[in-house]
C-alpha cells in the first residue's frame, strides 16, 4: 500500500512530541515501512523540510550529534518515492487558498489529490485540511 509521506511523521520517529497518541502513530507508520508493507510518497519539498527542522534542532542544541546521525541513516536506508512538481508562486497561493491550508501542506495535498492516496500526517492543520478536501488520512493497523 502506498501513502503520502508528510515530514510531521518522518519527524517524530526520532523527535519527541507532546502527545503520545500522535507519537504513537508516527511509529506505526515507521513499522508499517519497516516492514515493506507500506510505501511512502513524497514531494521533493519533503527532503529541504525534514533537513531544516533536524539542523535547526541539532544548531541549538535540542538535537545530539548522534541522534542526528540516527536520522540520517534512517531516512538515507528508507525507500522513498520522490514526486518532482513545479509549482510557481502563483499556484501554491491558489491551490493554498483553495484547501484552505498553509503553502507546503498544499504539496503534501496536492500529492495526495493527484494519486489518490492517503496522507500520513500528525498535523493538525494538514489533517484538518485534507478532511475538508476529500483526501483520506492514513490509517496504520
């Protein structure tokens, strides 16, 4: 089964997050891929997005080296379908206003509305806004 990817996911498998149920999800997700039961889809933006949080945290200070170096081998050793779209200004502004939804979510969206698949995601807003467009949360088992 194939799902798209949001960096919130891929994000928690190594970052803490406040709420344990949310947490809890990501590493379903995570067992899921593991396992090669389920593929994960991206957008591009996934790889700049993922890279600027875990150098933002390893910068301050809030990420240790050697958890940094955990990410990067897991996400280098994840098979990752990569989608390349070109969106100008303009389009992310009208597809954004459209779902109702911040700019980057609108690729993680749009992805999902294109190839009609879930998204796996533990953003509330990204969650809130696929809901409202008709695109399906993904749910690990």
């Amino acid at each position: 089964m194939r799902f798209v990817l949001d960096a919130s996911v891929a994000l928690a498998w190594l970052l803490s997050d406040e709420n344990p149920a949310l947490e809890a999800y990501a590493h379903r997700v995570l067992a899921l891929v593991d396992a090669e039961v389920a593929q994960s889809v991206i957008p591009m933006a996934w790889h700049a997005e993922v890279a600027h949080v875990l150098l933002k945290r390893l910068r301050s200070k809030r990420l240790s080296v050697e958890r940094f170096n955990d990410a990067l081998a897991l996400y280098q050793r994840m098979p990752l379908e990569s989608h390349m779209n070109a969106y100008t200004v303009g389009i992310l502004i009208e597809r954004a206003r459209r779902y109702h939804a911040q700019a980057i979510d609108t690729l993680y969206l749009d992805l999902a509305s294109t190839l009609s698949l879930p998204i796996a995601t533990i953003d509330s807003g990204l969650r809130s806004a696929a809901k409202a467009n008709g695109v399906k949360l993904f749910a690990p088992a």
